[in-house]
C-alpha cells in the first residue's frame, strides 16, 4: 500500500517524471517479520530486486546477507558495510575473471548447476564452498523461472562430486520455486530432492551442510497473499518431514518480498483514447510502461495496483499503455483494467507494489525517455 510517508513525500516535493519512492520504514517492517516467521534462516536479500544503495545499507546494518548476481552488485553490497563473508555469488552464469574478481573480494560462497561452472571455480575460486541448483518447475508462481537455472536432482550429486575432485567445498543445494509463489507448499517437493541428495553425497562421504529456499516470497499486488509466518510453517514442516532431526543450515534469498510493497510509482495519463467512435474500450498511456521500468507486465505476469484521485468515479475497462513508439509497450490488454471513465491527460496516477524490479529494468534512454528515478525516504 502506497505509505502516507510516500504520500506526503510525493505532495510536498512534487518530482517532475515518473518516479519510484521507497518507504524505508516498510524494508525494516519486512526484513523483521521474515526474522521471525524463519529464525533459523539467514537472510540473503536478492539485490537484483532493488539495489538502491539506501536499500543495501539498511539491511546490512539489520545483519542481513546479500545474494548478487554480477561483480558490480557485490561491490554495492561491500559498499553498503557487508563484509564478504556474508556475501553469495548466486548466479550460475559466470565469467572465469568475475570469478576470480568476486574472489579477489573475499567472497566464498558461490552457485553452480554445471561441470563446465565447477572447472571455471576450480581455477579461480580454489576452496570455495559451491551450492548445486538443482530445477524447479515454478508451478503456482506469477513469475516462474523457468529451466535457464538449475540440473536436475541426479546430476547435482555428479556436479557436487566433481566440484570436490576441483578442490571446492561441496556445501549444499539450492533452488527458487518461481517468484511471486502464492503457495507456501511449494517448497515441499524441492526439499524432498535436497534431501535425497544429502542422503547420496553422506554416502559418498560428503557431508552437505546448507539448504538455500531462494526467493519467491510474495508482495500483495491486487489480491491478498499468505503471510510470511505461513511460508515459515510449511517450509519448517517440510524440513522435518524430509530431514528428519538432522535439519540443515538454511539460508533464502528474498528479493520481492523485502522490498516490493515498500515502493509506490508516481506517474502520469499521456493520453486517453479511442480507436473509433464506437470503440467500448478505451486506451491509457501513461508516461511509464514496459521500456520505464514495469518489464514484469510481460504477459500481464504482474499485475500492479493503480490508484487516481478519481477512484470514487464510476469505472470502465481499459487498455493500459506506455508512452513509447513501440507496440510491445502495453501494459495490460488481454485483461482489461477498469479505470475511472473521468480520467484525463495530465492526471497523476499512482502504482502500488511497485518497489521490486523496477529500476533496474528501466531502459538507459528508450525513445529519449530517461531511465526511472529513485526517491528514498
Ligand atoms: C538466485 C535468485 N535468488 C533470489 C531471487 C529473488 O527472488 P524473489 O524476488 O522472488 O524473492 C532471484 C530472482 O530472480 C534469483 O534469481
């Protein structure tokens, strides 16, 4: 929900453009409450989601860990005071000298789902402690991740053997049941395959140590979510079931659900329009659509909850898109939205939820539009 912090911030300083304000209040809020739904967890906040550096410097002063993807998110999170030892390379794409790069750093931890992986950290990671991620099919998610990440179960034990015979710490599993998961059992089936495979590795001798729940934690776009204490019950009680009482290390990676609800777009109506005379549906451009930083409107996966001072008129549905000359720049077509029938150009419209891959998908200057601002407050 857009914060009366945000509101007031938006009223008094009127920014020109569309622009993301992050209510620093609600990071804290949530980074707390995922603590005490999962406190045997570390949490490694995913700073894909929302690398402002305000956003890095409180979670690292609240204790939190940081997952990175690339060298320059590693550099923001030791800027922001995380030592590297709280530090993971979770990416299991990677360049050899970003590897040795992230090393040189002090990291140690790093992510891996192929043999090829395990040579490159061989050679320039030597010792480090590698997690195998092993594919999960994202079911029951808004934004599934798909089969780019991860092996399947039987050649992660392979992977994790041969990243012992490199001269690596075989350390543990990972995965990411899709992001935007609504269903907190959909950890189960993923720590049933962990499970097994720290049952293969013990008896190859390999004690695995760690479990990483990656991401997938929910904001509340339109519709209500579980709680976070639900997320914590179920995977608590799939780790009994699958580990028995020899429950591992766990850490997670949440990225979304940190911080999506903390961010509010303020943005403006371009343009309100018809195709004919007798077109039912109307057409809304704002001055922000995918190319501006709402990419995860791809196939309507995410839909944002949008709030005008006309909210009490009567509503029709509409066509929402952005401001650029590109045809894939429509937000929401194939589901209409129902918008007030009042709206016009120059109305300020605010999208709700949006803290979470936003800034970093906007594009440098698409169509000479400059890329999204950021307000932390
Ligand atoms: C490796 C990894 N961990 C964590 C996350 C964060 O996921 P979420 O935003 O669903 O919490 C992602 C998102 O893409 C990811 O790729």
């Amino acid at each position: 929900m857009t914060t009366q912090r945000i509101r007031s911030f938006l009223a008094e300083r009127r920014p020109e453009g569309p622009c993301l304000v992050i209510d620093l209040d609600v990071v804290r809020d949530n980074y707390r409450t995922f603590r005490k739904a999962m406190p045997d967890t570390a949490i490694f906040y995913a700073v894909k989601a929302n690398p402002a550096p305000e956003v890095l410097e409180l979670l690292a002063s609240m204790g939190s860990s940081f997952d990175c993807a690339s060298v320059p998110e590693i550099e923001m999170a030791l800027a922001a005071g995380a030592p590297p030892a709280r530090i993971s390379y979770g990416n299991t794409i990677k360049k050899e000298r970003d590897i040795a790069r992230a090393f040189a750093l002090g990291v140690r931890l790093f992510a891996v789902d192929a043999y090829e992986e395990v040579e490159k950290l061989g050679r320039a990671a030597p010792g480090a402690r590698v997690f195998c991620r092993i594919l999960c099919d994202g079911a029951g998610a808004d934004w599934p991740l798909s089969r780019k990440f991860g092996c399947e179960p039987a050649m992660a034990v392979s992977v994790l053997e041969y990243a012992r015979h490199h001269g690596l710490t075989p350390y543990g599993i990972s995965f990411h049941v899709g992001s935007q998961q609504t269903d907190p059992d959909a950890w189960d089936s993923a720590l049933a395959s962990a499970a097994a495979i720290f049952g293969e590795m013990a008896g190859r001798g390999v004690e695995l140590g760690m479990v990483n729940l990656g991401g997938g934690f929910p904001a509340r776009y339109l519709n209500d979510v579980p709680a976070a204490r639900e997320y914590g019950q179920a995977i608590s009680g799939a780790l009994r079931r699958h580990f028995g009482n020899r429950i591992p290390e766990t850490i997670m990676e949440p990225g979304r659900g940190l911080v999506g609800a903390a961010g509010t777009i303020k943005a403006e109506i371009v343009l309100v329009s018809r195709k004919s005379d007798t077109d039912q549906a109307r057409w809304v451009y704002l001055d922000i659509g995918k190319f501006g930083g709402l990419a995860e409107t791809m196939e309507e996966a995410i839909r944002y909850p949008l709030l005008t001072e006309k909210d009490a008129d009567p509503h029709a549905p509409c066509i929402v898109a952005g401001p650029t000359c590109d045809s894939a720049d429509v937000l929401y077509e194939r589901t209409p939205y129902a918008l007030p029938i009042t709206l016009t150009a120059g109305d300020e419209i605010l999208i709700d939820g949006t803290g979470a891959y936003t800034t970093t998908y906007s594009t440098v200057a698409f169509n000479g539009f400059s890329p999204l601002a950021t307000y932390v407050i």
